[in-house]
C-alpha cells in the first residue's frame, strides 16, 4: 500500500445528491478526528447540516468548486451554521448574480449573497486537520473553476465526469480552455486518482483517459 492510499484509509467521504439539479455536494472528514470540509454545498444543503450535527463534526472551510448557482445555493446556509470560511477563486465572483439568485424560487432558506473569504488560486494548499488540500484551476467550464486535489482523490466540480465534461455554452465557458484544463492538468495526475464530480458517479483519471469520447488522451 503506497502512502496515499494509507492516507485514503484516514479519510471518509460522503456524497450529498440534490432532487433537483443532481449536483454532489461532498462532505470530506478525518475518520480519527471530528474535522472536515464541505465541497459545493446546493439544494440539499438542510440533509448535510443534519449529517454534522449528528456526527458532531467542525467544518473547517466551504469550498466552492465554481460560481454556478446549483453549486452555492447552500454556502449561506452552511456558512452561518457552520462559521467556516468560504473559499472560492475570485474569478467566478463576476458570474454571481446576486438579483438574478434572488428571484429563483427552489433556493433553501435564508439565501443572501455571500463574500469569499478564502481567494483561491492554482497551486495553492490549504490546510486539513494536519493534512493539506491542493487547488487545481482547471478553467473552461466556468472562468474560475477549480478542482479541489485530497492525495489521489479530486473533487472535480464540473469540470469532468464520468464519460462526460462541464457543458461550456453558459456565461464563463470556454471549450477550448476546458480541454485544456482536463489534458494538461487532469490528466496528468496519477492514473488510479479518483474524480468526484460536481453530477453523476465517481470515476478515475485512467477511465476517462481511455473512454471519455469528448477529451481523448493525446495518443
């Protein structure tokens, strides 16, 4: 067993599907300690909250993966709940449309725009427990997209999924720059990383460099 995959033995992840969007929100914990991060908390913000409350969990950051609003819905809610810091790249704050949210009639209770408390940026670490996370920004999807790196696990927003990869016709896509992102900076993780995507099941880097019809490794 290499080091990383003892290190994953540490670590639990829980996936949070909404109804309606079916976007993951992922709750990511020390199994030997209470501490853990959020990754995109939505719509089913209300059964994640109910999760850290049972476990009596201490959520030490929001991490917000990108701008798009299936994606955020809950990051008011689990920040005043939870006090922890939001972290997002400051390049997505354009597609933010606070008056635009507001008129949406599926948001959970008590949505009001929020501030980023954390600017992320490629290549930066964050701190978990006495472990750190690693940010990938893999733009293409929307401007400021990242991808959040846990060792050989990659909470991947939506930047690439299972056979599939971020639709690119909404404000901030750009197809030419998610391909990039997914070649050379996805791809060149270890085979064997696990994706988590922001929709859908897991899958590995090696999967979708063999089978992903819409980026192809570079044979």
């Amino acid at each position: 067993m290499t080091p990383a995959e003892a290190l994953r033995e540490k670590v639990g992840v829980s996936v949070f599907p909404d109804d309606l969007f079916g976007e993951n929100c992922y709750l990511i914990r020390r199994r030997d300690t209470t501490t853990a991060v959020c990754v995109d908390p939505g719509l089913q913000v209300e059964g994640v909250l109910r999760r850290i409350e049972q476990e009596r969990l201490t959520v030490e950051r929001i991490l917000v993966t990108h701008g798009h609003i299936d994606h955020v819905a809950g990051v008011p809610a689990m920040h005043r709940e939870t006090k922890a810091p939001i972290a997002m790249h400051p390049d997505d704050l354009a597609i933010l449309d606070w008056d635009q949210f507001g008129q949406l009639p599926f948001l959970p209770p008590g949505f009001a725009p929020f501030v980023i408390d954390i600017r992320l940026a490629h290549d930066a670490t964050l701190p978990f427990a006495d472990l750190s996370l690693r940010v990938l920004h893999t733009p293409g999807h929307t401007q400021g997209s990242v991808c959040i790196l846990f060792e050989l696990d990659c909470f991947a927003g939506d930047t690439l999924f299972q056979r599939g990869i971020g639709r690119t016709d909404l404000p901030g896509g750009d197809t030419k720059k998610i391909v990039f992102s997914i070649r050379n900076v996805l791809y060149r993780l270890p085979p064997k990383t696990i994706v988590y995507p922001g929709h859908g099941p897991s899958t590995t880097i090696e999967e979708e460099m063999l089978l992903n019809p819409f980026v192809p490794a570079d044979r």
